[in-house]
C-alpha cells in the first residue's frame, strides 16, 4: 500500500448540481481531484486536477475538509495497487469550460447531491455526503 497525498474539489453550479468524472480506467464516478505534484499547493492541485479531468475552469471559495482515515481513503484499483489518500478537499464554482476532455474522464456531468450516478469512487462517497450537510461552520476532518 502507498500514501499518496491529494486535493480534491467539489464544485457546484448555481443549482447546487456538483460536477462528476466517469473515470474511463474503473467506470466509479467521482470529485475532480489527485495528487499533489512537487512545487504545488493543494490548491493549485485541486484546481489543475479539475482542469485536466473535467475542462472546467473553476475558482476556490472554503476548504470542505481534511480526509484522511484508512477506512474510508483507502482504495483498491482494478490492477491490485492500494492506495491510502490523505489530503484537502475545497468547496468551488465553475467558471468557464475551456475544453472537452479526453482521456481520464469517459463522461463529465452535474448531478443533484441526492441524485448521485452510481458505482461512487469509494474515497468519494464520504466527501459527497458531507457536501450534502455542510452548513457554514468549520471544515470537517475526518
């Protein structure tokens, strides 16, 4: 198993719809997101991930939370490789589609909270949750 650290972002539109990938290489539908590369913040990652996986430019308003526990930021992938993610999810809005992604993403949409496409990508589905109840207060750490 390895740690990996990684940014996530939940973006919504004036809907309150939140943005989802159909990652091509698993078929799980998830949050923008992956990992940090040397140089950057959490927050350039986040934004840079979004931007690669979806074409969506977006802007950062909160911090959603900090995910780290094993049970639910571990994952199995289809080749055997386990990795434990351990990093910040932001709370954001889209700003403008720059382009159609190919690649990563097999679809790209937006969906209502409580109307989620199934199978989740499981480090997602507490993040989701929680973006479900989130009101002002602080982040979660979880």
């Amino acid at each position: 198993m390895t740690v990996r650290a990684a940014s996530g972002i939940v973006v919504q539109d004036e809907s309150g719809r939140v943005l989802l990938l159909c990652r091509s290489g698993e078929g799980t539908w998830g949050l923008p997101g992956g990992g940090v590369e040397p140089g950057e913040t959490w927050e350039q990652a986040a934004v840079r991930e979004c931007r690669e996986e979806t074409g969506w430019d977006v802007s950062i308003h909160g911090l959603l939370g900090i995910y780290s526990d094993p049970a639910t930021q571990t994952h199995r992938y289809p080749s055997g490789r386990t990795v434990h993610f351990v990093g910040a999810v932001f709370l954001g809005s889209p700003l403008h589609r720059v382009f159609e992604v190919d690649g990563e993403a097999a679809q790209v949409g937006w969906f209502p909270l409580d109307e989620l496409p199934e199978p989740l990508f499981g480090p997602d589905v507490p993040v989701l949750r929680d973006a479900g109840r989130r009101s002002a207060g602080p982040p979660f750490v979880a």
